[in-house]
C-alpha cells in the first residue's frame, strides 16, 4: 500500500505541472482508512489522496490539493498510466446522478486536472461536493465512470485545512 501511495503521489503531482514540489519534502500528515493527506511546507501546499475502483474495475486515484493562499485544484487519473490511450475525452462531472458539466480534458500518463473555467464553474463543484452523496466522473470515449463517496472527500478536505493551519 505505501509503494501505490508513493505512485499516487507522484503521479498527482507530476500531473499538476508542480516539478518544483518533487524536489522538496512531501510529508505524510494523515493517514486515514480512505484517504491520505500529504503536506509540502516549503510550497505551503497540502492536499488529500483518495484511491478507489472504476466502475470497468480500474484502479483510480482522485487528489484534492490546497495552498495556505486558498488557492485549490483537483485531480484524477487512473493509476495504469495505459488505461487511457487517447489524448483527450468528454468529462462529464455528476452529483448523486445530476450532470454539472461537460468539458473536454486532456490527459497525461492518464490523469487529468479538473477543467472548472469559470468561477461558477468552481461554485457548482463546492456545492455539490457540499450537499450531495456522490460525485461521478463520466468519461464518453473511455467508456468508465469513477464514482466517488463524498462523505470521504469532505474529511479529507477538513484534514487538509488542518494540514495547512500547521504551515507558517
């Protein structure tokens, strides 16, 4: 399990364009049944990693990252970096079964950043990651969805701000 989390990590951070953060001393925070939650002092970052099951079976990981400036981002990506053999695929973003958006996503080694564009966008996503009981990832092309509990993101998401509460 630490070698998929050391991947995990990796991976997400990899794909966030954040080479600088490889370089510096990722940290364990918190280690939880569901989640992890990893801190980067020097980038005054801390951010959660969720592993789960697609529903084809694949494994998944889903990251949610936040700095001590409240600036914040997501990302997902399958830990097979061969399961996605395009470059890009129709996301649709789903709340306890209701669409939120369609966007196109690029991916790298099969991961992708969340693609909110618009501030509204972002305020949907927190509403429904507030409210609702799951989140689904919908991919048209891929032919998968990844499907999320959310009772498990929103601790995380409080273990991060504990996380950065520890950050000077």
């Amino acid at each position: 399990m630490t070698t998929l989390i050391k991947t995990i990590v990796t991976s997400s951070i990899l794909s966030c364009v954040a080479l600088p953060v490889v370089a510096q001393n990722v940290e364990v925070f918190e280690k939880a049944e569901n989640y992890n939650v990893m801190q980067v002092a020097a980038s005054k970052v801390c951010f959660a990693v969720h592993a789960g099951k697609s529903e084809d079976g694949s494994d998944f990981t889903y990251a949610t990252y936040k700095t001590l400036d409240n600036d914040r981002w997501q990302v997902a990506g399958y830990t097979d970096d061969n399961k996605i053999t395009s470059k890009s695929d129709l996301l649709f973003i789903k709340f306890d079964g209701r669409n939120l958006m369609a966007r196109a996503v690029d991916f790298s080694r099969s991961d992708f950043v969340l693609p909110f564009t618009e501030d509204n966008d972002l305020k949907g996503f927190d509403a429904g990651v507030t409210t609702a009981k799951t989140m689904s990832f919908v991919f048209k092309n891929t032919n998968d969805t990844m499907n999320i509990d959310l009772d498990i993101i929103r601790a995380a998401r409080a273990s991060v701000d504990t996380c950065l509460e520890g950050i000077k």
